[in-house]
C-alpha cells in the first residue's frame, strides 16, 4: 500500500536500519492486538458494565480478595471477546520472522496464532489463556477455552482459588521471562517497539536498557507517546499497514 511522503521517508530510514543490524527484537503492547478488534486495556467500552469499576477493583490482589467472583466475571467476560479474534497483519508479518525474539506485554495468544514459535514469545504480563492456583506455592496451571472460560472454581491440588494467569497492578513480572527479556536488550543492535504508549513499568523500561545498551530503536504507533521520544525512527501509522511493508524482504534474528 502507499503511504505519505512522511511516512516513506522514515520508513525508508528504519529499513536502513534493519538492513545494518544482526540482533533485532519486537517489545509490543496493546496497539499491536487492538487491530484485531481487542480493546487496549484502558479504552472506554460504553456498553459495558465493567466500565464504572475501577482497573484496580478488577485485576489486582486485593480487587480478588475482596471480590474473587466480580474478578472472574470480569476476566470471563475479556475471554469471551477473545474467542473470535484472529491474528492480523501485523502479527503475521512478525510471524514471518520466525528467527525473531517476541517481547510483548499483551495477554493475548495472536502472535502464536499467527505462527510465531511460543518458545519465541516472550510474554511479560502473563497469559489470559491461561489459569493458575491462587496460592504461590503450589504451582497448579490450566488452559483456559475463551468460548468456555471458567467459573471461580478450586484449585484441584491444594483447594485454594484459580485465578487468570496474568500479572496484576503491584505485582511482580514473571521473574524468568524478565531475566531473560532483560539480557536480550542488553545485547540488541535495533528494538522494534509497537504499539505500546511505554507507560507502563517496568515492562517499558526495557526499551530505556536497549537504548543504554546502544540498540537502535524503531518505534510504531499511530499516537505518539513516550515510546516516540525515545525512537530513532519513529513511524505514526497503524502496526498492520506499516509492518509488513517494514520488515518484507527481511530474515531477522535474535541471535547472530
């Protein structure tokens, strides 16, 4: 497809860029998914009831705490939005780059279904498909169906509550995806950075340790934000319009 002057010229740029680099990675956010037709975490829904509570109430310890049955139907709601979402162009054109380490924040499964290897994912806020027992110590986890999701049940191990698999506001990343995460912007030569507004820590700090570490950083997102500031090449159009048209031609890796 075509695009404005602007726009083929900073995409001209980031291709150089690419072209030059050996170790390339993608650090994406909800802006990725939400031409898929999922929603970013924060956008208004008025036809939802979910709308007059706030984030916190609804994915936080706390929040399942004090009402773990409103947090489940709340999730359950999510996953049922999820059942007929399918991957778009963006997802795939990063797919096509099967030598690719994917960064992402989203909770979502589109990357894998577009055919991204899952051991290639690196999925930094947790799994919506996914649920895990309550208690930390105990470990138990299970698929989620998003067309079946689960009521508020017991764990089958050691009788404490399921809860979705994500991370929630207070708590911590995943400790070894962040380890590795962190070790791989360490040692980049360009970050891809999609649609995420890099407000969102310490998941965005990631793109500040790539940059300390002397990668080259192109960022996608039709809004600009902080992620824009910190970008060599900054490309304000839509990840599914510009990406295939970024990265066609291309084998790019993550390891030399």
């Amino acid at each position: 497809m075509g695009f404005d002057a602007a726009i083929e010229v900073e995409l001209s740029a980031a291709r150089e860029i690419l072209a030059g680099s050996h170790r390339v990675a993608a650090f994406s956010g909800a802006g990725l998914s939400a031409e898929s037709g999922l929603a970013t975490f924060r956008d208004p829904d008025t036809d939802a009831l979910w709308s007059r509570f706030d984030p916190i109430e609804l994915a936080s310890a706390a929040g399942f705490e004090a009402n773990p049955e409103r947090v489940i139907d709340w999730y359950n709601w999510r996953r049922g939005k999820y059942a007929g979402v399918r991957p778009n162009a963006a997802h795939r054109a990063l797919a096509a780059q099967a030598r690719m380490i994917q960064m992402t924040q989203n909770v979502d499964h589109l990357l894998e279904q577009a055919g991204v290897p899952a051991q290639q994912v690196y999925h930094l806020h947790g799994s919506i498909l996914r649920d895990r027992c309550n208690n930390p110590g105990c470990e138990h986890s299970a698929t989620i169906d998003p067309a079946i999701p689960q009521t508020l049940r017991a764990c089958p191990r050691c009788g404490d509550r399921m809860r979705p698999a994500v991370v929630w506001f207070g708590e911590n990343l995943p400790q070894a995806t962040w380890d590795r995460a962190q070790r791989l912007c360490m040692a980049l030569d360009c970050l891809l950075v999609i649609g995420t507004s890099a407000t969102v820590y310490p998941a965005a700090g990631l793109i500040e340790l790539a940059r300390q570490c002397d990668s080259r950083v192109i960022v996608i997102d039709p809004n600009p934000g902080a992620a824009a500031d910190a970008a060599d090449v900054y490309l304000a159009a839509p990840a599914a319009a510009v990406l295939p048209a970024l990265l066609e031609g291309f084998d790019l890796a993550s390891n030399p």
